[in-house]
C-alpha cells in the first residue's frame, strides 16, 4: 500500500467520518480525527463535554494554537507506513503545518451536504442530548465558517469534493473508494 496522508473536511455532519471509516475499512488506513484531540483536551481540563466547551477548546486551538492540533495527531501518526486519514482538518494554518512535516502525497477531500440533511445527521447522532436543536446546529455552522477558524477558506482548497446530499451510505461508500483509489 502507498504512503498518503488524506485530509477530509466539512461541516459537521457532512459524513467526514464515514467517509474516514470508508477509507479505513477498504485500504487498512489509519484514521485520527481533530474532533478526539478537542475531546481529550477537554477531558484533560476536567471539563464537562459540553456544546460551550466544545466550542471554547475549538476556538483556543484555533487562534493562534493550531500547531498543538498538527503535533498531538503528528505523534499519533508519525511512525505509521500506510495511508493516514484525518478528519476534520479546520484550517488552512493546519494544512500549512501538515505539508512541511508529511513525507508523501497529501491529498484534501471536501465532503459537503446540505443543513437540512447535517442537522437531521447531527440530531440522530445525539453527541449533546437535547442541547443540540436546529437554533444550536446554525450557530455551530457559523462559528465554524468564521473566518477567525480558516474552515471556510480550507474548503476551497479542496482537492477534491463529495457531495452527499442526497447519497445512501452505500451509495456513499462507493464514490469514496473509487475517489481513493484513483488518486493513491
């Protein structure tokens, strides 16, 4: 298997981790997810997993902190010979730091879908019980798109995009992997 590190963004909801879990299950990828590093710092704070919380450490890393992002998942990765995916890269600051430390080809996936089918995604999944309403879910999208976090300038940096608006997840599993296997 060749060496490549496969960046996937989006807004939450969007199906990055399926897409990351796609990637892992067909090509025995290691998959690190930004989102676990924010959850472990909060946890390291002694912190409640909560929206605010969330999106206090989100915005700590993202000002002037991102390189603490690049070099807790670096140290997860480093030593791994396969394909690595992470999901949820926020900034272009990340990518940045990311294609002067990796040794191989990077490639950025943008996986978008529309609100109405995020939100529906996002509430199903239920990470903040009753917390995470549509009012929440809108708030969440645009403290992401800030521009104070970069998201909205890496989604144009895509190399490639997937659209799953209206994709089963089979449907979806399949244009991931032939995605992955037309570029490594």
């Amino acid at each position: 298997m060749k060496k490549a590190l496969i960046l996937i963004v989006g807004l939450p909801g969007s199906g990055k981790s399926f897409a990351a879990d796609a990637i892992k299950k067909h090509f025995h990828a290691k998959v690190l997810k930004t989102g676990d590093v924010i959850r472990e710092e909060i946890k390291r704070r002694g912190w409640k997993y909560n929206p605010e919380n969330d999106k206090k450490v989100r915005l700590w890393f993202h000002t002037g902190r991102e390189h603490l992002i690049v070099k807790r998942l670096w140290e997860k990765m480093k030593n791994y010979k396969g394909v690595v995916v992470i999901d949820g890269l926020r900034s272009p600051k990340e990518l940045a730091m990311f294609k002067k430390i990796y040794k191989g080809n990077i490639f950025l996936i943008k996986i978008k879908s529309s609100f109405k089918v995020r939100a529906q995604r996002s509430i199903k999944r239920g990470r903040f019980g009753k917390e995470e309403s549509i009012k929440y879910l809108k708030q969440r999208d645009k403290s992401e798109l800030s521009d104070l976090v970069g998201l909205k300038q890496l989604l144009r940096k895509a190399d490639y995009v997937i659209d799953n608006s209206k994709l089963t997840k089979k449907q979806m599993e399949k244009k991931v992997v032939s995605l992955i296997k037309s570029i490594i």
